[in-house]
C-alpha cells in the first residue's frame, strides 16, 4: 500500500516515521507547499519520497496533517480521487471539518483526531513513537465506506494507536475543554508575564510551576487559530466555565476564608485521581 502525507510538519513527519514499521506499507510519499519542509523531510527520512499533489492522489491512503482550515481546501481538491482511495485528517477540530467534506468522497473519508502533539512543530520536530500509546479519536463513521473503516483502524492500530469512536459534535465540545482551552490559558499567562515583567527576572525566576503551564505557548499560532476558529463557541464557553472558577478563587482571597480556599484547591487535585 502507498501512503501519502500532506503537511510535513511535528504530526505528518512523526506519521511518516510510525509507518515505516508497517510491513503492508510498500511507500510513504510526501507533499507540502513549504519546499524547506519538503527537503528537509527527505533529509530526515520522514518519507520515501516527495511528490507532486496530483501524485499524492493516486495514492492508496491519503493523510491530511495540516492546519484545520487547509484541510477544509485540501478536501475540495480530492473529489476525482479513486473509490478506492481512504483519506484521513488528523485535525484537532471534526464538526465543521465533516460538515465540509464534499458527498462525493464522504466514504472514502475517514475524520480523525490523534490526541498526542508537542509544543513543536515543522519537520525537524518529528518523532517516532509519537502516536504510539496515545488515542486517536474517530468521528462519524456512520458515514464512512466499511474499506475505508477498516483500513484506518488497521493502520491506526499497527502504530500503537488506541482507538475511539465518538460523534463529532460530542468531540469538539470535549476537545475544548481537555485541548483548547489549555492552549488559550497558556497564551494568556505568557502574554500577562511578559506584560508586566522584564525578561531578565522571568528567566532568573521562572521554577517548573511556570514552565509547564506555559510550554504549549510555543505551539504554532496559525494552527491554533484555525483551531480556535473552527470550534468558536465551544472554546468560548470553556472561557468562561474557567473566568467563573477563577472568580472564585479571587473571591475567597478578597474575603481571606484561606480554610475555603484549601477546599477549593483540594476539590481541584482530586482531578489526578482520573489521570
């Protein structure tokens, strides 16, 4: 079977090393639009090969790993692709994403989320065991041909995957709570440090605490956008679910009921009983 990648970057580079492993996996095929991705993608060895869109399309699997809007495009230009061909995106976002997909080619379309990713992104960010052990969710497949079912599920399944089945509007209400809303909390404590303080004092001063929450501020701000786009009245009721709760906190320290306040936080550590 040939494999085509488009979008090379942390998830398409990482897919390209996992499916090296497949023994049914003849050629893994790349394109991206970003001719430095492309070259250093051969380079790397996260493809066999780089080829033209048009190449990419007579492919036997064809994976989207790009941002959530390009995928949107992308679909449109898969139309005259063959029966036989499984498309798979590996967005963050699923409802609009499958609300796009055109009648044509909704069965040979797979919509799917791998719930793993770092802080990194472009080529050079790409890791091997990167899906392995994580979940992948997929949404809709009501509406997907049973080859094109089967043949995502033995893919996703053969680099380590586990696997998921939920309805897309379910998702992207879970996802902005669990991946988006973390994302949009980051920004905003980096943005206000930076604000009010000089680089000099974060870099002395900056422990763990503050390094961990804002790590996934480094994440690519145009793929988060799309995101953040895509799934607009989820992330903004998971904002305001969170201003409430911080409200809360602000309250109990204005009032100083410190013995409320180490409930408030204790209820919150009960959160790594489920993790």
């Amino acid at each position: 079977m040939r494999v085509g990648i488009i979008g090379l970057g942390l998830m398409g580079g990482s897919l390209g090393l996992s499916l090296k492993h497949i023994k049914f996996v003849s050629k893994v095929c790349g394109f991206d639009h970003n001719l430095s991705h492309c070259e250093e993608a051969l380079k790397l060895g996260l493809v066999d090969d780089i080829v033209s869109f048009s190449e990419i399309k007579k492919c036997d699997m064809i994976f989207l790993a790009i941002p959530v809007e390009a995928i949107i495009d992308v679909l449109q230009n898969l139309i005259d692709i063959p029966k036989e061909t499984t498309i798979v995106d590996l967005g963050s976002t699923k409802e609009k994403i499958i609300d796009s997909a055109p009648k044509d080619i909704r069965k040979n379309f797979i919509p799917a989320h791998p719930m793993t990713g770092t802080e990194k992104f472009g080529p050079s960010a790409a890791i091997e065991d990167l899906y392995h052990d994580s979940v992948v969710v997929l949404c809709n497949m009501d509406k997907s041909g049973d080859n094109h079912k089967n043949r995502a599920i033995q893919v996703f399944s053969h680099i380590g995957m586990k696997i998921v089945f939920m309805d897309a509007k379910e998702h992207d209400k879970h996802a902005s709570f669990i991946s988006h809303l973390p994302h949009a909390l980051s920004y905003a404590l980096a943005n206000s440090v930076m604000g009010e303080e000089e680089p000099k004092s974060i870099l002395l001063l900056a422990g763990g605490g503050f390094k961990d929450m804002s790590r996934i501020a480094k994440s690519s701000p145009l793929m988060w956008t799309d995101i953040f786009k895509q799934n607009r009245k989820n992330i903004l009721s998971s904002i305001e679910l969170f201003e409430n709760e911080l409200g809360k906190c602000k309250k109990i320290i204005e009032e100083e009921d410190w013995e409320e306040l180490e409930n408030w936080m204790g209820n919150a550590t009960t959160l790594h009983k489920i993790l």
